[in-house]
C-alpha cells in the first residue's frame, strides 16, 4: 500500500490497530497491537493488488498471498485479544472472521469481485470489533 494511500479493504482494522498501538506506544509499552496493524496494512495492501487482479481478469502475486497474509492478520488478531477471550467470548468474532476469510478465499478462487468484496466488509467489521474490545474490557471497572 502506498504509504499516503487510504486503506481499502479494512479500513475499520487499520484504523482501530493503528489508535490502538499509537495509544501503547504512548504509555511506553510494546504490545501486540503493533502486530495487528502491520498485519492490517499488509492485508490491505494484498487485498488491493488482488481487487486489481480480479478486475483484470489475471494473476498476480497479491492474489496468491492473500490467504496468508489474512491467516497472519486473524493470528495477530488472537494474540492481541488473548487465546482464552477469542476462544470463549469472543468466540462469535472468531467464527465470523474464519467464514469471511473462507469466502474471500473462495472468492479469489473463482474470480467473483462482488463476493470478494461483501466477505471483506464482515472480515473487517469483525477483526476491528475483538480489537476495539480490549480497549473496553481494559476500560471497563472490574466487579
């Protein structure tokens, strides 16, 4: 992704990894959430280069990557929420994330931009939403 390029595919991730890590940086800690912003850029960025791809009718390497860079992301992901929330209570989420990323898949499969795109918007939505939620059980008082 060109660095003074919006983000495309995952806007809703970029933005919430990148308030999240600004925020630790701030408080001169090194957490995960570096992680997921870089994974988030970098999915965004293959997912771009394979949007292109689609529309063109061709190959490109972004359109081989991109599963990974997507499992690389969800794995970031994990690691910044905790393996004990994304197995149980956000468990939802994970699900969520695991068929929008079988969709996209499948849709890079088959060469189907519409499909590639309405899966990318809920594989946002949920990646961003289990980031977005360590920043409220952290705010939230403990009972």
């Amino acid at each position: 992704m060109h660095p003074k390029q919006e983000p495309t595919f995952l806007p809703l991730t970029v933005g919430v990894a990148r308030s999240a890590a600004t925020e630790q940086a701030d408080l001169g800690r090194r957490e995960p959430a570096g992680e997921v912003w870089r994974r988030a850029e970098e999915a965004d960025s293959a997912a771009a280069g394979c949007w292109a791809a689609l529309l063109g009718g061709c190959d490109s390497a972004e359109r081989k990557s991109l599963p990974a860079r997507l499992s690389a992301l969800a794995e970031a992901t994990t690691g910044y929420v905790g393996q004990r929330w994304w197995l149980g209570h956000g468990s939802a989420l994970r699900r969520r994330v695991a068929e929008a990323q079988l969709r996209i898949n499948d849709a890079v499969r088959e060469g189907d931009g519409a499909e590639f795109a309405e899966a990318f918007v809920g594989y946002d939505q949920a990646i961003a939403t289990a980031v977005v939620s360590v920043q409220s059980r952290l705010e939230s008082p403990t009972p």
